[in-house]
C-alpha cells in the first residue's frame, strides 16, 4: 500500500519521464504540463490502490487518458503553425528535426498517436501497449501501422518544408 510520501518521490523521480511522454502525445510543452498536472491529480487520488511496481504504467495510462479528453477539446497543430513559433535561427537541427517529428505525430489521430508514441517511443512491445492503452493486440498493430503510414505520407509531403526550416538561411532566397 503506498501512501502521499510515497506519491511525492514518484513525482520527483518520474517526472521527466512522464513530461517526455505527454509533449510526445501532444506536441507542445505548455499542453503537456497541462496535461500532466490533470493526470498526476487523478493518480493521487487512487494512489493507495495502485500497485508500487506498476506505478509508471498507471502514470502513463492517466495521461493517456487526459490526453483523450483533450484532444477531444483541442485543434491539431500543424507544422506551419510550429515554425511561426520558433526563431528558427537560434536552433540546431536537431532541434528543428525534432520539433518536425512532434508536428508530423500531430498530424495523426489521437489514439494512432499514442499507439505511435507507446511503440516507437516509449519502446514498448504490441502486448505492453495494448496493455497501456486499454485495447487489444490487434488494435496496436491496426493503430500502429495506419498511423505509420501516415507519419510516411506527411513526412514526403513535408520534406521540402522541413528542408526549408533546417536551412533557415535560404528562407526568402
């Protein structure tokens, strides 16, 4: 049985990792506080009932859930939209590519996303995802594949705009 001391160590050790997660699923930095703030109240609240070794993935699961209810409420941000928020200029690329991955995840729909995001970026396996997600196996590998493909389809799209933002010198040439 665990108890708030508890909660307020899990929170301090785990927090990157479940900031990482939810600005994977939504794209930017201030909606996945948001989101994670909404999550980590829900979990406090039922964090006697949860399982100390299963903490991470009930974290998880919440913000996967809070993500939903978001999504629902929220547009899609598309890269355009990305690149007017950034001074290009002061980035590296690996910045820029980065920031193209999380506008090309956006492009997906929400539980693709996630699937997406729970299997390529969180590492896990179809069975762990189906798990996290509350679905079945064959449900990751649908949501997976469809959202891959269309991570495929807006990437070519977007690769002339992408060459455009990593080389911001040319803009305008």
């Amino acid at each position: 049985m665990q108890d708030e001391l508890d909660f307020d160590g899990f929170v301090r050790e785990r927090y990157d990792q479940l900031l990482r997660y939810a600005v994977m699923l939504t794209g930017r930095r201030w909606d996945a506080e948001e989101i994670l703030q909404e999550a980590l109240v829900r979990c406090l609240r039922r964090w006697r009932k949860v399982p100390a070794d299963n903490a991470v993935a009930y974290a998880r699961k919440a913000i996967y859930n809070e993500f939903l209810r978001s999504a629902k409420r929220k547009t899609v941000v598309t890269l355009d939209e990305i690149a007017e928020q950034l001074d290009l200029e002061d980035f590296s690329g690996a910045v820029v590519a980065r920031e193209h991955v999380l506008a090309v995840l956006q492009t997906l729909p929400p539980r693709q996303r996630a699937a997406v995001v729970a299997r390529f970026v969180l590492d896990l396996t179809e069975a762990q995802a189906a798990v996290e997600l509350g679905c079945s196996v064959g449900t990751i590998k649908s949501l997976t594949s469809r959202g891959l493909a269309k991570v495929r389809q807006t990437w070519k799209a977007g690769e002339l705009a992408a060459d455009a933002v990593a080389s911001p010198g040319r803009r305008g040439a």
